[in-house]
C-alpha cells in the first residue's frame, strides 16, 4: 500500500492512538537538548510523526536532528522462534509494510517539509541509515550527538539488543526509551531483550495512556 491510498478504519484509529502515545512522549523531552531516533522506521509514519509533534512541542529547537534505523525490507532475517509472528504479520491485512518502504519514508519527509515552519532545514534535519540494525548501529559514529528520545521499534531480537546497547549510554538523563512492541505475545525476542536490560538497570517501564504500541517507556534517571 502506499501512503497516498485510503488506510482501514481500524489502521487509521491505530494510528491515532500511536499518534497520541509519542505526542505525550514528546511532552516530557520537550525542554531537553539532544537528537530524537527511531530504531526500525517501517513506512516512516512514527519517525516522521515524531519530527512533526517535536517542532509542534518545541519550535525553536530547528537544530534537532531525527535518525531512523532500519532495513526497508520487511523482516529479512526473524530469528527461529520470531518466524510465525513475522509470517502472521506478513499475511494480516495490515499493510503498513508493503510496497518500497524507503521511498514511501522519503516521501513522509518531503511532505513534511513542504508544509513544515522550516521548509528549507527540515529535510536536510533527517538521517536515514539502511540495513540490518545489528549492523549499521555497530559502525555508527554518534560523533559526540546525545539523544533525549529513542523509540525502539525493531520487534526482532537481535536488533532490539543492539539498539539498548548502543542507545541507552548515549541518552541524556530525562530522556525517554520508548518500546513498540515490548510485553507482546507476538514479540518474544524484543519482550525478552527489554527485560532483561530492564532488570539489569534496574528501571521500571510506564505505560502510555491508551496506546498498546508502542506499549511503554523508561525515562533515564538523572545522576546526583
């Protein structure tokens, strides 16, 4: 599907909801410095979103940069025990996955940029990195940028491991962690991972009001 054709009823109430979770996550980063990420961007939709509800949120922040991780492939490589949840999406009628992912992502950003307040910066605030999470976070050079939002949103194990990894140390402190599919029953890999770094840090995930994905959050906590 492409963006431009009409999504369901249901896809489009789901979306508001996802719409409304990452609007209040915003809210709290709002008076932080930092760059915002999305770990596994899909169509574009959150990462794009998250840019559009930032400048809503704080409008003189223009300098903010918005990197988004992912393959624009659809689940290349599930581990064995994430296979039936990547074929049961793959065969849903959500079809926010189909069709060439990166260009619909490019195309989101120009959109944005033609009607944002900063048409001439707003595209060029955008880093798009491509392929395999586990991959690309290894050989990225944050090249001293602190984050003060990081949604992760890979579903997948490996990838969800990585990006805690290489994220969580670079998150300014009242930043926000935020997790897409963490305590579902089709995410296994990514339940597993975040738990278990949530044990190892000792943090305790939040809900957001009325969104079940992304399910929840942590928020670093300041050092005293």
């Amino acid at each position: 599907m492409s963006i431009s054709e009409e999504p369901s009823v249901r896809q489009r109430h789901l979306r508001t909801l996802e719409t409304i979770a990452r609007y209040e996550a915003v809210t709290k980063i709002a008076d932080l410095a930092g760059s915002i990420a999305q770990v596994g961007v899909g169509d574009g939709f959150g990462l794009v979103t998250l840019a559009e509800l930032h400048d809503l949120v704080s409008p003189f922040k223009t300098s903010t940069l918005f990197f988004g991780f992912d393959t624009f492939i659809f689940y290349p490589h599930p581990e064995e025990d994430e296979r039936h949840s990547v074929e049961q999406l793959a065969q849903s009628p959500n079809q926010r996955f189909a069709g060439d992912l990166l260009e619909a992502v490019l195309t989101r950003i120009r959109e944005y940029s033609s009607v944002s307040p900063f048409p001439h910066r707003t595209q060029s605030r955008f880093q798009l990195i491509e392929g395999p999470v586990e991959e690309t976070l290894d050989d990225f050079d944050p090249s001293g940028t602190r984050f003060k939002l990081v949604e992760i949103d890979v579903n997948l194990r490996k990838g969800t491991r990585k990006a805690l990894e290489v994220f969580y140390p670079l998150l300014t402190p009242g930043g926000l962690l935020i997790f897409g599919g963490y305590s579902s029953n089709d995410w296994p890999g990514e339940t597993d991972e975040v738990h278990q770094f949530l044990l190892r840090e000792s943090l305790r995930p939040l809900s957001f009001t009325r969104s079940t994905y992304p399910s929840s959050y942590v928020v670093k906590p300041w050092i005293h």
